[in-house]
C-alpha cells in the first residue's frame, strides 16, 4: 500500500476529502450563524436548548476539520461574524421565524448533515477522517432524534398525508 500504509494522519488526503471537508465546514459555519440567530427568534426554551447543542457541536466539528485542513496546507473558509443575542419582544412580528419554522429548518439541517457525513465516510482512503465524520453522523443521528421528539410533543411535527386506508388482504 505504501503511501497509504502506517499513521493515516501522515497519508496525503485526496481532492475528495479536501473539497468535501472544505464544503462541510462552509456549510457548517453557516450553520453556526444561522442557529445563532434562530436563538434570538425562538421563545421556546427547550428549542433554545436544543439549538445551543447544535451550535455546540458545529463549534466542536469545525475546530477538527480546520485542524486538518490547516494541518495538510488547504485554506480556511471565511467564518461569518458572531451573532449578537436580541430581545425577541424587539423584533417585529413580521419579520421573526415562529418556533415550527426554526424546528423545521435545524431538522432539514440536521437531515442534510447526516447525508454529507455519509458521502464523506464513503468517499476516504484516511481511516481517521472516516471515523471522524463517522462520530459527526453518529452525533447528528441523536440530535435528529431529539429533534424529532421536541417536533412531535411541541405539535410541530409537519407529515406529508399519512396512508392509513390499507385495504384489506382476502
């Protein structure tokens, strides 16, 4: 195996890794921004909390993918400015996200993320970046599932028609 044999933290990542880890954190760190200001929108406190986890593991994912990507000589993407906290009372009816709204858009984050992690576990050859995003899936996995549990108890839950007519079998 030669080149690929040994540490893999010595092994040379290929353009699949770089540019999908490289993606991964652009989207991560936009992420970041977003869920920062969906906490100045939301009045739920248990969607607070679910949203401060995330914000949490998006900071814990970024500082390891830019390890490598540093580490192995690639350009950081550009991290959006942090977002100031707001009163929710001061922002106008209008123009605030509602709860479901929010839920609904950290679940699709969550649902995509889970898709990337496996994308990128698929395509390496580093045994170590595969675990890494294998943790990532694995973490997005629980989140998803805790998200799922607050859409359903909150009544947030949005199905598409449920097909409960099953015609019987004779």
């Amino acid at each position: 195996m030669g080149i690929l044999s040994g540490n893999p933290k010595k092994q040379p990542l290929h353009y699949g890794e770089v540019f999908s880890m490289w993606s991964y954190l652009v989207v991560a760190k936009g992420n970041y921004a977003a869920f920062q200001t969906y906490i100045n929108h939301t009045g739920d406190k248990d969607l607070r909390q679910l949203l401060e986890e995330l914000i949490q593991g998006i900071k814990k994912e970024s500082e390891d993918i830019e390890e490598i990507l540093k580490m192995n000589g690639i350009t950081i993407p550009p991290s959006p400015p942090e977002r100031s906290l707001a009163d929710l009372e001061s922002i106008p009816s209008g123009a605030k996200f509602n709860d479901q709204e929010i839920s609904a858009m950290a679940s699709a984050s969550l649902a995509s993320g889970l898709v990337a992690c496996s994308s990128i576990m698929g395509q390496c050859t580093r045994e170590d970046v595969a675990m890494l995003f294998g943790q990532y899936h694995m973490n997005k996995s629980q989140a998803s599932a805790k998200a799922l549990r607050l859409n359903k108890e909150k009544g947030w839950l949005m199905t598409p028609p449920l097909h409960t007519d099953i015609p019987s079998q004779t």
